[in-house]
C-alpha cells in the first residue's frame, strides 16, 4: 500500500503504526485532523464535523465559515482570526502582515528530495520513502509555500520543510518561517524538554502545559548548551515502553524555537522552526527560502519506541560515510591530561602507553599550533608550535603511528585570536559591526563564514594540515556563541539574515572539508555539548556529549540526550579522579562503565597512572572490543533512571536479539541498603541466556562463568544486582542466548 494516499482532498500519511491526516477544504484551506494511532479509514464527515461548532458543518465540501481561532491549520497563519501563534509572518510590500494560504496543487512521489546546502534525512532508493509536496498560496502577494512531508517504510518518522517562493512582483520580507506546525487535538499532555548549561547539559524536564506558551529556544547562533532542538509530547501516564509520544527534532545547528501553546478550545499546537527573534529574510520576485527540516514522529510504545525510531533512522539515513556503519576507534585525548602544557616527548609518552594498552587513536586536542600558550592566542594560525611540536604535525603523526597507534587532531576553525597572525592580516574577517566594540568571548571572536572568500581560506588551510600528515580523525571544536551579529558583506536590510546566513556558510564547508576527506572520522564539539544537534549529525557522526565526563552527571546527560540520539553518537571518555569539574572521586571502573555506552574513549594522563590502573584500563579496552559492535549497533533500552533512582541502568541488545551487554551503577548508597533487581527489557521471551557479571569473565565470551536465565524471567522476575562492594560501583553483564 501507498505511505500517502490522497482521496477527494483527504490526505493520508500511514506509518507503520501511525496516521497522519489533513483535508482541503472547499475553500482552499488545508485543515489537519488527525496524528495519532494508526487509523485504516478516514471517516471524513465524521472527523472534521469535530472541529465545526453548532451546526456550521455542511458536509465535506464546505467552506470554514468560523472564526479560525479554532481551525486546526496544518500551516497557520496570521492577521485572518487565528490569533495563536503562526508559523509564517511577513512583511507584504503594502506594510501589512496578512497571509491567506489557499491550497494550489500536490504532488506526491517515490523518495525524497534533497535540501540544498542544508543538512537532512535522506533515502538510499526511492522505494524506502514517499513525499508529499502541498503547495499553497497567498494570491494578493504571491507567495508560494510548498509543505514537503517525507514518510519512510516501517517507520513512523515524517519529515517536514517549507520553501517559500516569491512568485510575486514584489519584495517579500520573511519575518518568520518556521519548519512544522500541528494542532493537536489534546489539552492535558506534558512536554519534556532537554534543558542546562555548559558542563550540564540535556538534562530532561517534563511538565505538564498549562493554556498559554511554552517555549524553549536559543539566541546563540548554535543550537546552544541551554536548550536542545528537541521537545516531546507525552501523556501523564507515558513511561519508558508504553504511552504516547509526539516528538520533534530540528535538523538545525543555528537558532531555533520550539513551542507548545494550549488554546482557548483545549488544542495543544507545537511549532519548531528557525527562530524568529533577530530574523528576516528578504525575497525578492523569483527568489526562494527553503527552511529546515523537522523529524517528527508518533508512537505509542512510550520513550523507547520514541527513541529506537530516531536512533534508527539517524544512524542510517542521516549520519553519511564510511563510519556510519564502523565500529569507532577507541580512543584517548589529551585534553585534561596536560591541556595547554606539552611537548612532542610528553605526547609520545601518552601514546605508547595507549598503545599498549590497546587504545586504537591518539587525539592532539587544543593547543598545538602558533603559540598558543592558554585560551588568549593563535586560533585562526594552523601551523604548529615548533617549540613544542619541533617535528611538526606530519612528523608528529608519523611518530604516534609508529606506536602502534593513529593520530587524531583538534581545530576550532571558525575561530580567530586577535592576538594571531590571522588577525594581524585580515581583522574585518572577524563577525563585528563597525563602530562597535567585538565581545571576545573565551578571548575569542568568530570567522565571518558568511563570506565565501574567508571559507575559502579556511578550506585551504585545512586542506593542507589533514592531508600533509597521518590524520586519522578530526575533532571539530567551537567555543562560543556568536554576538555583534552581522557581515561586511551584506547590505542593511539583510543583516538580519546573517545568523542563518552563518549556518549555510558552516554547512557548506563541513560538507566541502568531509566530502575531500572521506577517510577522517570527524567529531563535532561546542565547549562540550552546544550544537549536539541532528544538523551537526549529517557532516560529522559522532559528537562530544559534554565538557563534564563526571560519570554520575554523564549518566543523567546520556540518558536523555539518548531520547533522540543513538550511543554511537555520543563521544564518552574515561576521566581522572577526582573529576577536573564536579571534584568527585569515582571508580575507574564506574568511569569506564559509563563511557562505554558511547564511542569510546579515555581523557587522562595514562602515564601517570599505577600499574594496576593501566591493566585496568587494559581490560576494559579489551572487553569493550567485545561489546563495540552491540554498543554501536545494536538497540539501546533504558532500564533504571538517574533522574528518579539511586541507579541508573540501560542496556544494548543486538537486532538478532541474541547477544546484550547491560550497565548498571551505583548512584546513591546508604549502609544497609535493600537488595536490588533489574528487570531488563527488549530480549527473546522465549530465549535462554547466559549471563556473565564482570570484565574478567565478560572477556571470555561465552566460555565465562555464569548463570542461565530465560529472556523471560530476566524481563519478568529480574536479574538479581550484587551488593556494592563501594559506592558508586558499577556492574557490567555480558548476555549469550544458548
Ligand atoms: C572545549 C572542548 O569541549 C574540550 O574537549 C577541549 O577540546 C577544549 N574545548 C579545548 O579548548
């Protein structure tokens, strides 16, 4: 059967348990009416008549003769009675605000189209989506706005974007364009949205909407550590594998909002879109815009069914080249072992040890290059510091190579120091207004990456640096959010343009630097986790989760961020004790337990370590080579919340469904404490299992010691925790089905 099917004006977009359904009314306006459950037959009279007060409903060829206060619009507008927020604002060349979109025509074909120069979703044939373009128009003004919705095969995932096109004579200032609008019919639903700061990241929040806005947005020029380009819709008794769930998630890296307003009628609509704040666009006759996309989607199996969707179709149709489907290197970063303070003896050291205990990468983070000395100097200066580098980065990389180890690198490139070469050259390439004072910000301004020409450069640069040494991976680092926005280059009346504007730049040399160099694994990072976004995704598959490798505070940032994004997403590293930010002291195996639901990796000074830690450490790397590939791609299940226990547990269970790896730590321990169960989720009823506890055993696969236990029982009855020999411990299980 069709995903989309349109019958006499009735639009039907099915899921693989969902529908979603919107009508053209006689007049021309497209009326959404149902998300939800999946439903076989539309009945039509039956289900608009619900949104026509007294006896106004005159059949299916009508006209909406009310007040659109109360009309769900599946693209509202603003200035014609439906004084709820829009999703398009405009300035008319007349002065006014009004926008009347009438539907025009449709098409609906097999696939799905390409942004151009945006990140989004994509098809690797034609037969695995349909997508709908709906087009409407303004006729006073002419503004075309084509809705696109792309539904793929056994998914209940729809994108959603909207280009605008000025078929007019006139300009048309774009106040605001958001990607997707749904009004839903429901009035008690809570929203859970990922809220924090630097170093605190995506923690959740779930409340209930009260009549009038929620809204969670950033004004930063990065999708921010604040807020995440995320928010769910879930029913007051949703858990983790059973209720309703509406998600949304912005494929964006820049400004967003995103808002849930509950109406005067008792409809919940939810916007999200590029934010409107210090926006507009001008277009001028001809002239197109095509908006972000949003990957929204129904399910009723509670947050994991929520999450296993996005994280399926984020692995594989979203995150690009060849380590989409590899294992990632396990990897150790120098960052916190000696931040600015090395020399090419120092990190040497920290590599052969690495090596020897099986660590497979090196990264050279910050502070490398020009003399950069502490955070004051050098960026935007990419060659390196030959006091402490004298063999330079080739000569360098060649040396970690010969460890028995690959080489990584850190850069900042959209950065520049005033105190730099850069500068000293070119210091109009910087984001600034004339005339007013540059808001250095961690002693830093930012590369107009507006303009082609400071691209270029930074292209070049690059260029040179990755494929004139051994570099295996790149971690793309950006430390602060962007202020005195505007460009040299654009005119007055765009100037409003230029944060997006700083995105389409971003993006279009992300894709010019990844395409060149296919072979680089990159890692995105923002100071940590401030554009942990589905737009970074696309360029780069993997992303530092946060600054804070605490992992008590990790597992409360991984666990959500995991409501959207897959572990093999989320760079996790292994940190000293105590923490360099929280000052806590954690067990190494507590530490490794954590970071191992994640591409792996370490972030200390190994070489300062015991004996003993480092045969830790080996094992650990040993035994997460075991687990990677179910970690990686297997399916992750959330088992005990850091949010509401004195644990947290989560698992990883192959698609066969015969192999699992299972975490659990100790987050709070009282003297005394009662005995605890874990009851697992997502395993084969009807399998038995062995279940092997520990590193030591875990190493032996399915020759370690163990207890056998049916996939039922361990579901039903639970896996009996053993007492916490510290606090803080951890437990590690491998499971075998036999
Ligand atoms: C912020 C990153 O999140 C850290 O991991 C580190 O790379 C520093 N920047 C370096 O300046």
């Amino acid at each position: 059967m069709s995903l989309i099917t349109e019958e006499e004006g009735v639009f039907h977009l099915r899921g693989q348990y969902s529908s979603y359904v919107f009508y053209v009314l006689n007049d021309g306006r497209v009326m959404h009416l149902y998300w939800g459950a999946g439903i076989r037959e539309i009945n039509l009279d039956s289900l608009i008549s619900q949104f026509f007060r007294g006896d106004s409903f005159n059949g299916r060829n009508t006209d909406f003769d009310g007040m659109l206060d109360s009309f769900p619009s599946e693209y509202p507008t603003y200035g014609t009675s439906d004084f709820r927020t829009p999703a398009i604002e405009v300035e008319n060349i007349d002065g006014s605000s009004i926008v009347d979109l009438r539907f025009q025509k449709y098409n609906i074909f097999k696939g799905k189209k390409k942004l151009v120069g945006l990140p989004g979703v994509y098809t690797e044939s034609d037969n695995e989506a349909e997508t709908l373009e709906l087009t409407l128009i303004d006729n006073i003004s002419k503004l075309e706005v084509v809705l696109s919705y792309s539904i793929f095969e056994n998914s209940d995932v729809i994108i959603r974007s909207v280009k605008l096109n000025n078929k007019g004579k006139s300009n048309i200032k774009i106040n605001r364009v958001l990607s997707t609008s749904v009004d839903l019919k429901e009035n008690s639903m809570e929203m859970i949205q990922l809220s924090g700061s630097w170093a605190r990241e995506r923690r959740m929040f779930r409340e209930k909407l009260l009549p009038g806005s929620r809204i969670i947005d950033s004004t930063r020029g990065e999708s921010s550590h604040q807020q995440s380009p995320f928010i769910a819709l879930v029913d007051k008794n949703t858990t983790e594998y059973e209720g309703r769930v509406y998600g949304f998630s912005f494929v964006y890296s820049g400004n967003f909002i995103a808002q849930a307003d509950l109406d005067q009628f008792g409809t919940t609509r939810i916007l999200m879109g590029i934010n409107p704040f210090d926006f507009n666009w001008t277009l001028k006759p001809g002239e197109s815009f095509q908006a972000p996309e949003v990957a929204m989607l129904f399910t009723g199996k509670g947050l994991h069914g929520l999450s296993s969707q996005y994280h399926n179709i984020y692995s594989k149709r979203l995150a690009r080249g060849v380590f989409r489907d590899k294992e990632r290197p396990i990897l150790i970063n120098n960052w916190e072992a000696t931040y600015f303070t090395f020399n090419s003896k120092k990190i040497i050291e920290i590599a052969s040890k690495a090596s020897e205990a099986g660590i497979e990468l090196f990264v050279l983070d910050d502070g490398w290059f020009g003399h950069r000395d502490s955070d004051n100097s050098s960026l935007g200066d990419w060659f390196s510091d030959t006091k402490k580098l004298p063999e330079g980065i080739a000569g360098l990389s060649d040396m970690v190579n010969k460890k028995g180890i690959k080489f990584g690198i850190w850069v900042e490139p959209e950065m520049i120091s005033v105190d730099s070469e850069l500068y000293k050259r070119n210091p109009d390439w910087c984001i600034h207004v004339p005339n007013r004072d540059r808001t250095e910000i961690r002693n830093q301004l930012v590369l107009d990456i507006t303009r082609e020409d400071v691209r270029n450069y930074i292209f070049d640069i690059l260029f040179k640096l990755f494929s004139g040494s051994n570099i295996s991976y790149v971690k793309w680092d950006m430390n602060r959010p962007l202020t005195e926005m505007g460009s040299s280059k654009l005119p007055a009346f765009r100037q409003r343009e230029f944060i997006h504007r700083y995105n389409l730049g971003l993006y279009d040399l992300m894709d010019r630097v990844t395409t060149a160099f296919p072979n680089i694994l990159f890692e995105s990072c923002s100071g940590g986790g401030a554009r942990f976004d589905a737009g970074m995704m696309y360029y780069m598959p993997q992303a530092w989760v946060s600054d804070n490798m605490d992992p008590l505070d990790r597992l409360k940032n991984q666990w959500s961020t995991s409501y959207v994004f897959p572990p093999i997403m989320m760079g996790a590293h292994v940190c000293s004790s105590p923490n360099h930010l929280s000052g806590r002291v954690t067990p190494l195996k507590t530490r490794a337990a954590v970071a191992m639901s994640g591409a792996f990796g370490y972030e200390l000074d190994i070489t300062k370590l015991s004996e003993d830690e480092v045969l830790e450490i080996k094992e650990q790397v040993e035994f997460f080579k075991l687990v990677r590939g179910v970690v990686q791609f297997g399916e992750f299940y959330r088992y005990l919340s850091p949010y509401e226990n004195d644990a947290a547990s989560w698992g990883f269970i192959n698609v066969e469904k015969s192999e699992a790896f299972v975490m659990y730590t100790v987050t709070e321990r009282e003297a005394n404490q009662e005995i605890q169960t874990l009851k697992l989720y997502g395993l084969d009823l009807t399998a038995d299992y062995l279940v092997i506890e520990g590193y030591e055993e875990g190493l032996k696969g399915r020759n370690g010691k163990g207890v056998v236990l049916g996939g039922d029982f361990l579901m039903n009855c639970g896996l009996r925790v053993p007492d916490s020999s510290c606090p803080l411990d951890s437990f590690v299980w491998r499971l075998f089905s036999i």
